[in-house]
C-alpha cells in the first residue's frame, strides 16, 4: 500500500485533494480518484490534483518547449476518474497549494506560469486571491435547453472555453431556485456541454460592474457550488446578449461565492480571466488503494 500525504483546498466551494508528486511516481488511476474523491469512503472531493514537475510526464515536457518556467504540472483529474484539461478554481486553490508548500516562491504581483493540459496557464497572487488567464474564447450558436423544472425549453447561447458551455439566461430568481439540476439538462442537439443558468441583480451594471447569479450543472459532474469557466461564460454570454454597451468586468455569485470576471485583449484576440479566493482547509494522510 502506498501512504499519501494530501491537502484538502477549495474555491468558492470546488473542492480538490491536492499532493505533491514530483518525478510523477504514483500512478494515478481511475478507480484510484474515484475512491479518493468518495464523499463516504474517501475524502471526498470534486477532483484530484496531482503537482508534479513538467519535466517528469510527456503533457508537461511539450508545455515547457512553449514557456520553459512552467515548473510544475497541473494534473487535474475529475470526481468519476476521468482526466481534465483546466479548470479555473482548481488552478487557483493549485496555487495557493504550490506556494504554501514552498514549491514555488513568487513576489507579489509576479505571473506564476502553470502548465495544463491546454498550455500555460499564468496565474497571478493577490491581496484577496488568485487571477487565472483562462485565455481565449469562442462563441458557439444559439441551442434549446431543457431543465427540470423550466415548463418549456429555453434558448441558449454556447461558448467554448475549451469545453463548451450553454448559458440560459432565466427571467428572475424564482426561476433560478426552482430548478432541479439533480438531474441533467438536455440540448435539441447530440452535442454534450455543462449547462449555465443566469439572472441579472436588480441593478446589472454598477460603477462598471456587471453582476449576474448562477448555478451551474457541470458535464459529467452533476450540479455544483461553483465553475469557473461557467462563471466566465456567463458573463461573456450576457455581454454578448447586452452589446457594445456592457462593461468587460463581471460579478458572479455562484452558491459557493462570489467570482470576478474580466475580458480584455491580447494579441492573439481576447481572453477572458477569473479571480477568487482559495484556501487549503486541512492536511492528512491516507492508504491508496492497489493500482
């Protein structure tokens, strides 16, 4: 058996198991998360992630031939043992995990660069949290949702942010909370996304600041107290509904929290960044099943 040293972090209520492997020598399986993630055996958790050097795995090698101070490697693996790409709260409690460990020193203000499985990822520390640069995005076609709970289908608008999201704008609160998002929305496509349900605060643009609400159902995951990416295409979703006159700042409060979202341009097109809080909530150590 093989005696794991974690740390328990979340962000805006995205919970991960998060160890330090460093030349990549625990094998990571599905069942292995699976278990790990187990809110009733296990420790329980939305995923699991794993820091290990880039130099250590093929994903992490062909990152650094693009930004060769991308040290660590986020390895990111979902609650039902299925790899993932990035996720934007995970990224940041990530950091937040690096730098407590002393795997990594950076000023205030510096850029962390971090390798994913989508590229660098460059995250930068704050005074009250983290910013990820989620990069650029896409904008998809108009579908129809269907949600327990909604009588009719809605119209959606999809954005890709290397996943895709359909965003449902609703027309108050009491349509939000009436949703039943145990069970999955569907699409009139066979296409398969994580589902975003929106409504404005009462005043939506305040010294700037657009502010909507969320709850998402995340693809393969079930409902959730927070998204990152779907907090961020939330927000790109209404700006786009709102025109040229919507601001490039959002507010986003999921159950979890509260979220920032920022638009702005690059020179490859725009990208779009996240900012939130993460904190580690304890330490331990558990058995890891047999591979």
């Amino acid at each position: 058996m093989t005696t794991l040293q974690f740390a328990k972090g979340q962000g805006t209520g995205n919970d991960f198991v998060l160890f330090t492997d460093p030349d990549g020598t625990i094998e990571l399986t599905r069942d292995r998360v699976r278990a790990l993630c187990d809110r009733h055996t296990g420790i329980g958790a939305d995923g699991v992630i794993r820091a290990v050097r880039s130099r250590a795995i093929p994903e992490g090698a062909a990152v650094l031939e693009e930004e060769p101070e991308a040290e660590w490697f986020f390895d990111f693996w979902h609650a039902d043992g299925t790899r993932g790409d990035i996720c934007g709260n995970g990224i940041r409690v990530f950091a937040h995990y690096l730098i407590a460990e002393g795997l990594v020193a950076p000023e205030r203000r510096d850029t962390l660069p971090i390798a994913t499985r989508l590229g660098v990822r460059d995250v930068l520390a704050g005074a009250s949290g983290y910013t990820v640069d989620m990069g650029r995005w896409r904008l998809g076609g108009e579908k129809l949702v269907s949600a327990r709970g909604l009588y009719v289908p809605r119209p959606g608008l999809a954005i890709d942010l290397g996943g895709m999201h359909v965003v449902t704008a609703l027309a108050h609160a009491g349509e939000l909370e009436a949703l039943d998002l145990n069970h999955e929305p569907t699409l009139n496509t066979d296409d398969t996304a994580s589902f975003e349900f929106v409504v404005p605060d009462d005043t939506l643009v305040k010294n700037g600041v657009a502010r909507i609400s969320m709850r998402v159902h995340e693809e393969g995951r079930g409902e959730n107290r927070s998204s990152a990416a779907g907090a961020a295409a939330a927000a790109l979703a209404f700006r786009h509904w709102g025109g040229d006159d919507m601001p490039h700042h959002w507010s986003v409060e999921v159950p979890g929290g509260r979220l920032a979202v920022r638009m702005f341009p690059t020179q490859e097109g725009e990208h779009v960044s996240l900012s939130g809080p993460a904190e580690l909530v304890y330490t331990g150590e558990i058995e890891l099943p047999e591979a």
